[in-house]
C-alpha cells in the first residue's frame, strides 16, 4: 500500500472508504468476508493500480 499511498493516512483511509471496484464496499469489507478469494480480489485491485510487477 505504501508503494500506491505514499502518505500513511491515505492508505489507512482507502482501505476503509467505499469503492465502486468493490461495489460501493470498501476493500476492508470485502477482505472481511472470510474467503481468500476475497484477499486476492483486493490484491489484485491494488496489483492493477500500481501496474502489477
């Protein structure tokens, strides 16, 4: 997340916030649902937004 937030408190905050990616639920939330598939939506997100490896 630092690689994306460069700024602490802006990853802490994105990880809580609503996100049409998600469906209007904030990556927490669906990291919360229990599934690793779960995880691997999220990571993929983050993944994509900083133009994978």
């Amino acid at each position: 997340m630092r690689i994306i937030f460069r700024e602490p408190t802006r990853g802490y905050a994105w990880i809580k916030a609503a996100n049409a990616a998600f469906g209007g639920a904030s990556a927490m939330d669906v990291m919360l649902h229990g599934e690793l598939t779960d995880l691997m939506r999220v990571r993929n997100y983050l993944d994509a937004e900083r133009g994978g490896w």
